[in-house]
C-alpha cells in the first residue's frame, strides 16, 4: 500500500467520556498526509494536507493543490420541525438523491427476497444483529447516503487546495446511525485496512442499502432507488456482488479499533418522571466491555427497569 496508517490505542477518560481513535498516515509519492479522529457517537474529524496523486486517489486528474480550504463542519438538524438533514458549514450541497421522500407502502415479496440475498448478518454477531434490525429504519438509511454526499463534495475540495479539515458533528444524530458512522469509519482507517479517504462515501451509502435489505426494509431504501433509477424489485445479485458491495461487507467482518461495547451502545430510556414509576436501574459496566456483553445488558434493559429501585445502587 502507499498509505500506511498508525492506529493510535482507543481511549475513553472519565465516567461519561466516549472511546476515541486516531488516525495517520502518509502517501509515499506524493506526500499528502492523512489524518482521523473519532470519537464515538460525538464527532469525527478528517484531515488531509497536501493535493493528493493517482496512487492515493485515483479519481486525481494530477493537476496541483491550490489554496488551503476553510475547515468544514456538518451536523445533523432539523430547524423548525423541518425533516431532519445534514447542515454544514462552509460547503455547498444539493439535496441528497437518498433521502427526503415520503415514505412508501411496502412490498412485503421485494423485501423478503432482498432481505435473503443482500443480508449482512453473518458479518454481527447475533446479539449485534438483534439491536440493528430492531432499530434500522429506511430514514437511518438517509442518515448514511446524504452524509456520502457531503464527503464526497468535501473530497473535491481536497483535490483543489493544500489542506483540508471536515468535523462531521453526531450529537443528535439518532443513536444507532451514529454509532455504525463511527465504527465503519474507524475501521476504514485501521492499520490493517488501509483505505483511503475517497472511498468513505460509497461505503457508508452501500452499509446504508446493505443493512436495508438485510432488515427487510429494501422497498423503502431512497439510496437504492436512487442506485438503480427506480424502486427496486426483484433482487439485484449483480449489483450486491458488485466489488463495492463485497468491500463494504469486508469492512464490517472484521474487528473495530474502537471498543465495540460502547460503539454501538444504544440510548438509555428516559427516566420516567417522578410519581410516574422508578426509573430504570442500570447494573455497573466494565470500560471497553465486548459488543456481546453491551448487547445482552441492553436486552435485559427491559426486565431491570421494572425493578424496584434501591437508593444508592
């Protein structure tokens, strides 16, 4: 590879910090430096330094880096009951092709035959996959495909200045997108993957559709339409064995940088308001606890919370 990535131990400081990762490396021809920081469910920041050549990006047309470009940011709004969306700053994107469709009646025979097809369960565990298609929608899939959109217009910004610096913001994002955006994004730039930054908006478009037609929510996908000029019907095995489709599923096959146990931890409930009931009782948990464990917790979330609570537990 021309692009080696150092990946940095994950750390997580403090009773409410989330696990962190960082990213770098460089291009041997060309010397672009790349660097990555994420921090779970909270932000992840991209940098580039330098204009990039064909060996790190192959979509470089070789002419040379202008002027650095402003640092960037995107966050996930939805200002006056307006349909959620991804709003930046410092960068000009149209509306996604993915998302902002209202929803359509289901095509329960299109769903089940993607759902056999192009399911990306054998790549989770089953205590993971349980969580996911509990709580995957066709919206957590315009969460993935309109975040693609903004990488890639940040990406051409690269290939016309000298440095370049995205902080994509995910405190409000819903919680299971945000995690997955943090987990395959990490593991993107793991030492062993080695992925360049120009490939990060097809894979989060691509998850977005795979664990659609996994969940059984494909007649719904926007991304997929999109994909394919139409809704879709009958599953599309050329297309799912397409390479960026099997790279996708590679991605997520292995193990994460980060600790998976808060990777993918979901939102506690509510507590319920006083008079109206105790409020759940959450047992202790150990610092960087394996997904497995995480996962079977919040399955049992349901039976603890109907416990009665114990000052001072």
């Amino acid at each position: 590879m021309a692009m080696t990535y150092r990946t940095a131990v994950a750390q997580r400081t403090g009773p409410r910090r989330r696990p962190t990762a960082r990213f770098a490396g460089r291009c041997t021809p060309c010397g672009t430096e790349y660097a990555a920081e994420i921090v779970s469910r909270e932000y992840v920041v991209l940098q580039v330094a330098g204009g990039t050549c064909p060996t790190c990006n192959p979509t470089q047309d070789g002419g040379t880096a202008g002027e650095a470009t402003p640092p960037l940011e995107v966050w996930w709004d939805a200002p006056n009951g307006e349909t959620p969306r991804w709003k930046t700053s410092g960068l000009t994107v149209g509306e996604p092709a993915t998302g902002g469709e209202r929803p359509r009646a289901r095509d329960a025979a299109v769903d089940a035959e993607w759902q056999g097809a192009g399911s990306p369960k054998d790549s989770f565990s089953q205590l993971e996959w349980d969580v996911i298609a509990a709580a995957w929608r066709p919206e957590s899939c315009d969460v993935f495909g309109s975040l693609a959109a903004v990488i890639k217009k940040f990406w051409s910004a690269v290939q016309s200045g000298s440095t370049a610096e995205l902080v994509i913001r995910l405190a409000h994002v819903p919680a299971l997108a945000a995690a997955l955006v943090s987990d395959l994004l990490a593991r993107c730039f793991d030492a062993e993957a080695g992925q360049h930054f120009h490939t990060l908006d097809g894979l989060l478009q691509r998850l977005g559709i795979l664990l659609c037609a996994g969940t059984g929510r494909i007649s719904g996908c926007g991304a997929l339409r999109a994909e394919l000029g139409r809704a879709p019907a009958a599953a599309d095995r050329v297309l799912l064995d397409r390479p960026d489709f099997v790279r996708v599923r590679t991605q997520i096959a292995g193990a994460s940088p980060l600790p998976m146990g808060d990777a993918l931890e979901l939102s506690a409930p509510e507590p319920l308001p006083s008079g109206r009931g105790p409020a759940p009782v959450e047992p202790p948990r150990e610092l960087d606890n394996p997904l497995s464990r995480e996962l079977e917790r919040l399955a049992r979330r349901g039976e603890l919370s109907r416990a009665p609570a114990v000052f001072g537990s």
